[in-house]
C-alpha cells in the first residue's frame, strides 16, 4: 500500500510540475524548487519501496527452493536500472553463493538515487553522471542555458525555467513515463523520472550562475 501511495504522490506531483503552476506560489523559482523536492522525495521513497520488493520476491524463491537459472535473471534484470553499476556486479557474483550469503548481500542494497549524485560536490559516480548529461542534453536545458546568459534578467531566468518544465512534459512523453494514477512505473521509469530530475537541479543551479543571483 505505502508503494502504491508514493507511486501515486510521484505521478501527481510529476503532472502538477509539468503543467501551470498552482495559485499559491510567488514566482516560478519557488515552484521548480519546491516541485523538485518533493518529486525527489517520491521518488527515493519509491525506489527504496520497489528495491525491497524486489529482493523480498526472490529471497521468498530461494527459501522455497524456486530459485531457478531464469528467476534469478529475472530478478537480476529487475535490477538492473534501480542499484549501482557496481552493486549490480555483486548481486552477480553473490548468486554463486549459498541461499543465507545471498539474503544477506540483498539485505544490504541500497538503491542507486541519480539526484544525490547530482547533488555530490565531488566523487559523483560515472554512470550517474553519464545519465544526467544525456538527460541535460535531451530536455534542451544547454539552450535554456545560453538564453539566461544572453539576457541575465529574473524574467529570463523564470522563462527558461517555465519552458524546462515543458522539455520535461515531452521527455516523459517520449520515455513511455506514464502520468496516470492508474499506470506502474517501472525500474526503467523510474531512472528515467531521476536522470530528468537530476538534470532540472543542474539546470536549475545553471541557470543561477547563468543570472547572476541567487535563487
């Protein structure tokens, strides 16, 4: 149920932040960073709820002896878009071991959040950042960038990002990310959903740089 509710709280956050903003808000700065936040709360919640579900499927398999060569590549493949590259590698390697050193291994996962590496200020894993370029590059934010840049005023830096909300609308679009209640987010959503998060706090950060002020 506490799944089904954050994946509920992520699609209607998503849709509110791509469409107008609700009355309340005193500017577009203060939307996009509020919106940021509590779509990123969503997310890590559900993450961490579909990594648990996940593992406790599988490790339900080994103790009833149904762990078979194509569950767990299965399982291996469910994982694939919501651990590290590297903890990905031990998930692999620990399937040679017994039914206890595998549970233990998956009672250890942590899920692999693309927005805190975003927010690292040094070590950021390779393949987080190589997600958030290709996200960056996709939703067309250089542009937005160099736009600010040309007319460092507020009215530019909240135009930019109204119309990064928009890139985002279509990336979801084209990524197959569903906003409807009713639909399943997938592992693959889901790092979809964080590589263009990732990329709106870059933007976002940019774009304050870009303005010369604070936001």
């Amino acid at each position: 149920m506490a799944k089904m509710r954050n994946q509920l709280m992520l699609v209607a956050a998503l849709r509110t932040f791509t469409g107008a903003p609700p009355r309340g808000y005193t500017s577009e700065k203060d939307f996009f960073l509020t919106s940021f936040h509590n779509m990123a709360e969503y997310l890590a919640d559900l993450q961490r709820e579909t990594l648990a579900e996940l593992c406790a499927a599988f490790v339900q398999k080994l103790k009833s002896g149904k762990a078979t060569p194509g569950a767990a590549e299965d399982f291996r493949s469910g994982l694939d878009r919501l651990i590290s590259e590297t903890d990905f590698k031990r998930v692999g390697a620990a399937m040679a071991g017994s039914p206890a050193f595998i549970e233990q291994r998956l009672s250890a996962l942590e899920p692999f959040s693309i927005i805190k590496e975003e927010k690292k200020t040094a070590g950021r894993d390779p393949e987080a950042e190589r997600h958030i370029k290709g996200a960056y590059s996709r939703l067309h934010f250089d542009a937005l960038v160099k736009r600010v840049e040309a007319e460092p005023l507020e009215r530019s830096a909240d135009a930019a990002l109204a119309s990064a909300r928009m890139e985002v609308a279509d990336y979801c679009c084209l990524y197959r990310i569903p906003l409807e209640e009713t639909a399943t987010l997938t592992p693959f959503s889901l790092s979809c959903v964080d590589a263009a998060l990732a990329a709106s706090y870059r933007l976002y950060k940019d774009i304050a740089r870009a303005s010369g002020r604070s936001l």
